[in-house]
C-alpha cells in the first residue's frame, strides 16, 4: 500500500467506511428515541436531556455530518455504479463535491433547526 | 457447497463449479439491495428530516401524536427498513475485508445480523405501538 500516492479519492474511501459504520453505532441514539417516545414522557425526558446536553449535541452534530456526507459519498458511488465520471477531474470533482456538501448540508440542517426548535 | 456437489470424481467442470459464485460466495444479490436500500434512504432523507424538525423541542405527548399518524409512520418505518437492511450488508463487507480469523468471522457477521434485526425491530414496535395508541 505505501508505494500508491495517496489521493484525495482513496482517502474519501475510507472516511466513507468510517462514516458508515458510525451510523451503524448511532442507529443506538435512533432507537432509544423512538423506543422513549412511545415509552412515555419521563423516558422520552431523559433522551431530551441527553440529545441537549454538550455531548449530546455534539454527537447529535457528528451523526447529521456523518449521515450527509455518507449520502453525498454514496450517491457519488451511484454516478460511478452507472458508468459516469471516472477522468481524473470529474472523480476528483465528485469527491470534493461530497466534501464540501457534506459539511454544508450539515450546518444548513443546524441553522434551520436552531431558527425552528432549537429554542423551544 | 455441500458433500453432494463435490464428489472425489466430479464430471463437473472447475469452472461449472464456481461460476455464478463469485467473491462473495452468494452472487449480487447484497450488492443490488445495498443500491436498492441507499436510493430508498436518499429519496426518504428530506421527510425524515423534515418529520424529526418537527419534533425538536417538543414534548413527549407531541412526539408521541406526531409519530403516530400514518404518513409520518409510513416514512419513519421504510427509512427504518432500508436503513437496517443497508447497514446489514455494509457492515458484513467490512468484516469481511478486516476480520480474516474465520471463526471470529462467523461470530461477527452473525452479531451483525442480530444488531440489525434488533435495531429493525426495536423501532418498528415502538412506531407500531404509537400508531396503535396502547
């Protein structure tokens, strides 16, 4: 592996496999929530305590960068799967596309949920 | 395969033998479902998000309410569904290429599979059991 010049793509690669099994573990948060909705309001308190602490906002914060740029990522996959966009400008370009996206999907969905819920 | 398939004298080609098996062992099945699941969830991504917007900030009996009326639970569950089933497969691919002790490989896949099934059915109950209003 140490002769390949390491590039922007192959490191994409990983941070997609990273940031797929991060969702995995976080599928946890998901159905704790859910499970405390229908549980009833002091179980459903604790999850609110939880996703509205420091911590709690930050993985919060984490999983919506980790789903966005997965999503980004994987479609990026999709237009490969299909046969497009394999010179060397158009896969560099898919990737920065995930790149950048990615992180702006995620603060984009944290203003709109600040400016909606936030301070409910 | 089992002993049947591979007798000591096999009028089988080699080549019968393997083809259609591929690395995996199973064909392209896993590969066309983790398409189909990851199409699902991106179609599903803008309602789910917009269901879990609605929801922050308010309390349980809001939740509760919300996640009950069936189009929020329709979405909420296929998300769920596509999402379990892809992280089932994505998941078995990684242990797959890191995990190479072959015992440790059955237990991890299988511990996998338990994961995914229980997050699956963890959720739908609890959708279910809102939607039901017991």
């Amino acid at each position: 592996m140490q002769v390949y010049r390491w590039t922007l793509t192959m490191a994409l690669s990983i941070v997609h496999r990273a940031t797929g099994i991060a969702l995995y573990v976080g599928t946890l948060l998901l159905v704790w929530w859910l499970v405390a909705a229908a549980s009833g309001p002091a179980a459903y308190a604790h999850v609110q305590a939880f996703t509205g602490s420091i911590i709690g906002r930050l993985i919060v914060f984490g999983y919506t960068w980790a789903l966005m740029h997965h999503m980004l990522s994987g479609i990026r996959h999709f237009v490969w799967d299909l046969g497009y966009g394999f010179k060397a400008n158009e896969r560099e370009a898919l990737t920065w596309g995930a790149l950048i996206g990615g992180i702006a999907l995620t603060v984009l969905i944290w203003i709109i949920a600040y400016a909606n819920g936030g301070g409910r | 395969m089992s002993a049947a398939d591979t007798p000591k004298r096999s009028m089988r080609t080699p080549l019968g033998r393997v083809r259609n098996l591929g690395a995996a062992h199973s064909g392209t099945s896993d590969f066309w479902r983790q398409r189909i699941t990851g199409v699902a969830m991106t179609l599903l991504m803008i309602p789910a998000l917009v269901i879990i917007m609605m929801l922050l900030g308010r309390n349980q009996v809001y939740a509760a309410q919300t996640l009950s009326s069936i189009p929020v639970a329709v979405i909420l569950l296929l998300f769920i569904f596509a999402s379990a089933w892809h992280m089932k497969i994505g998941m078995q691919v990684v242990i797959e290429d890191y995990v190479h002790n072959e015992k440790l490989k059955l237990v991890s896949v299988m511990l996998n599979n338990f994961f995914s099934i229980g997050v699956a059915l963890a959720s739908t109950y609890a959708i279910l059991k809102l939607s039901s209003g017991v």
